[in-house]
C-alpha cells in the first residue's frame, strides 16, 4: 500500500518505517534528490542511517519539490527565507499547505496545551514579507485560538497593561512569540506586569545591526526586562526549509515532535554521525517535508545530548555546504 503524507503523525508505525517509506518516494520522485543520491551512489533500497541529507543550499538554487502531480494552480504556498535585496534566497514551495497546518498544531501540542494560550506575535523585519513561513505559521496559531485576544502586536509600540490584564481576566495565559532583538526592544519599551506563567517564545535572529549575543545571554535579559522566572523564556527552532519546528523549554536544549528528527554529522563527512557531545552539523529528518525533502543538512552547528536533545551553537562556514553544485548542471 502507497504511504499516505499525514501517515506521519500516526504514532503506531515507527520513526523508522515512515522515514523509509518517504526516503523512497522522495528518491524515486524528487528529481532534485533523486540525482543527488545518485551521484553519492545510494540505492532506494536502503537502511536509515544511509539516508543521505541534502545541503540546504539546494533551496537556494532549486525547485525542491517531490511529485508536481500533486500540485494544484492555487492549492500551494510559496515560502521564501528572509533576506536583504540581491540576496540569493531560499525558496520552499509547500504542495499541501494543510499538512504545515497540522505539522505546526501537532507539534506544539506535544509540548503545549494550546487551549491555555492566547498567541501574540510581534515581528518586526518579518511583517512585510508575503513569503515569510514563520509570519504564516504565527498567522495558523492566532486563527485557531478563539478568545479574540489572539493578534499580531503593532510594531514600535508598548505592550498595554489593559489588554495583558483582559488575558489574565479571561483565564488564559499569554505566549508572546518574536525574532530576538524585536522581542529585547519591545521589553525595554514595555513597563507592564506579564504573569509569571508569561512564556516569551523567541525564534532566532541573534543578530542585528545592535549587537550579537549569546542565546543564554538573550534569555537571561529577556527574563530580566520582562520580569520573569528564566524558565518561562523558551525558544523555538524552525526555518524555511522545514515544515516543523523544535521547541527548547527553559533551557538551551531543543525537543522535536514524533515526526522529527535530528541528528549531527560530520562537517567532512555528513554521512557520518559524530559522538555524542561532540560539534558537528545539524541534520534534520522532517517528514511533514513530504513534497519536497525531508532529509536535510542544515547550516547550524550543534551538539547532541544523551535524551537525544539537541542545541544550536551557531552558523557553520557556509562554504562548507557548497557540496550540491553538480546539481545545478542539468535539469
């Protein structure tokens, strides 16, 4: 029987045979892929751990995408990474943007209660593109929470005690999600009294034209501008190339949901993994990827623990990840 995409969130079938059975499809139906496993000499007949994991390079100079059968003129979303003007981007062409849908619900309920939460966004840098995964995924969240109370922050603005006040009032608590550096300005902008149970969720963007920190750092100061306990300054780990995300709670360790996986490999040598603790490149197996690659060589540089938590250490030499060229010399 041919594997069905939202197989993935079926927990009575293994990591494994999901991994496998998308492998496969996606080698076989991948031109993109397929050719790059090819030229590594990689049959798709294989055991997970021989799984090759593609440079993320090659969403910045291919169309990823698995099996365009699937695609319909107006059913797909077109995401594109962030970047300045001339900047070569990374582009993810999502076929079933219903699967994103339930990948990100899914894989926040494996961590959070989302009845609990009213959602703010504030994302300054990100509001004015169109393409922007995290803007969209920040838009799934407000739209699935019912209290009304649910929005995107206006930019350059204070939080207003009245509105944290109403959430309090109507029994939720607040998870205010932002890019680093817009979430350390609205804290020194803000003089309001956030409830302990507040979770400030920041997504990345580390740096900017102020100054670069330290993750632990970033939190310790979020927690002291917002007036909470550290352990309620999470982090989320996601990016365009990917339709799901890591969640690291109170700490610098990062949690995946079920259907995700990560791994740290070689930088010389990405088939191969390093020791546990040791640095290497973060690989990421994404199977809500599922029409596009969901086997993928990230350009972060990580560590693993022994709970199979992983943590972000930075960015790795991007000429480093050049390794996919070949690809761009025939269609």
């Amino acid at each position: 029987m041919e594997f069905e995409p939202y197989q993935i969130f079926d927990e009575s079938v293994s990591f494994e045979e999901k991994a496998l059975n998308i492998f496969k499809y996606q080698s076989e139906n991948n031109p993109v892929y397929g050719r790059f496993c090819k030229a590594l000499g990689i049959a798709s007949s294989i055991n997970i751990a021989e799984i090759p994991l593609l440079p993320i390079q090659a969403f910045k100079e291919k169309e990823i995408v698995t099996s365009k059968k699937n695609m319909s003129a107006d059913g797909y979303q077109f995401f594109q990474s962030s970047g300045t003007s001339g900047m070569q981007r990374s582009k993810h062409i999502v076929v079933d943007p219903d699967l994103y849908k339930q990948s990100i619900f899914d894989g926040m309920w494996e961590f959070y209660d989302l009845h609990d939460y009213v959602i703010w966004a504030y994302t300054p840098g990100y509001n004015s593109s169109p393409n922007s995964s995290l803007v969209w995924m920040l838009n799934a969240l407000i739209e699935r929470e019912d209290s009304g109370h649910s929005k995107f922050l206006e930019l350059d603005k204070s939080l207003l005690q009245s509105e944290i006040d109403k959430i309090r009032a109507s029994g939720k608590n607040l998870m205010l999600f932002g890019a680093a550096f817009g979430l350390l300005d609205l804290a020194e902008r803000s003089n309001v009294d956030l409830a302990k149970d507040t979770i400030v969720m920041e997504t990345g963007g580390m740096k900017t034209f102020r100054r670069e920190m330290t993750k632990q750092a970033l939190h310790e100061q979020l927690a002291k501008d917002f007036g909470l306990p550290l352990e309620q300054i999470h982090s989320e780990y996601g990016m365009t190339e990917l339709l799901s995300q890591a969640y690291s709670r109170g700490s610098e360790w990062f949690d995946c949901p079920s259907w995700m996986h990560v791994s740290i490999r070689n930088p010389e040598n990405p088939m191969q993994e390093v020791e546990q603790g040791e640095e290497g490149l973060i690989g990421v197996t994404d199977l809500a990827n599922f029409y596009s690659c969901s086997f993928i060589l990230t350009g972060d540089k990580g560590i693993m623990n022994a709970e199979n938590q992983f943590q972000v250490l930075g960015r790795w030499n991007p000429k480093n990840l050049r390794g996919c060229n070949f690809l761009i010399d025939q269609d």
